[in-house]
C-alpha cells in the first residue's frame, strides 16, 4: 500500500488594487477597499498632497503639513483638506 499524497487544489483570492491586501471574500475585499488608505477615493492621508512622510506604525503621525490631523493615532479618512498629490511632469 502506498502512503496518500497531498491533493492539489486551487483557491480563488481576492486582492486590493491600491495595496495588494488579499482576501479570501469578494464582500470583505470590498469593504476593505471602501477603507483602504490607499485608495484615493477614501481622502485618506497617505494619498494626500499635504502628506509628507511615513505612519509609524503605534505612533502619532505629523507628517500632515495642514497639521489638519494632530491628535490623531491613524491616518484622516475623508479629509476635508485633502488634495490630490502632485506630481511634477
Ligand atoms: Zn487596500
């Protein structure tokens, strides 16, 4: 008698296109992307043009330069100041 094998099985993923996150759900790929700091649709710091450094992950992040955010520990969703960065051409 031969010992079992593995099975081979493929899985569907499913993944955010501004971070990369993935997602076992379409529905929880979704609603991860209606938050994701990442996606400019959410006006959250990191895609903003007033933003201008790395979160630190536990830490307070000032890097606004609106300072539009400074007793925050995470980054601004919806931001009434956000604009869009800039890039030079
Ligand atoms: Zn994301």
């Amino acid at each position: 008698m031969t010992n079992p094998e593995p099975v081979e099985t493929v899985e569907i993923r499913w993944r955010c296109p501004f971070c990369n996150k993935g997602y076992a759900s379409k529905y929880t790929g979704r609603s991860h992307i209606e938050q994701c700091w990442h996606n400019p649709a959410v006006q959250a710091c990191r895609t903003c043009g007033h933003w201008g450094g790395n979160v630190v992950k536990g830490q307070r992040d000032n890097d606004c330069y609106l300072n539009a955010k400074p007793d925050a520990y995470s980054a601004v969703k919806g931001c009434p100041v956000w604009t869009e960065i800039v890039t030079p051409s």
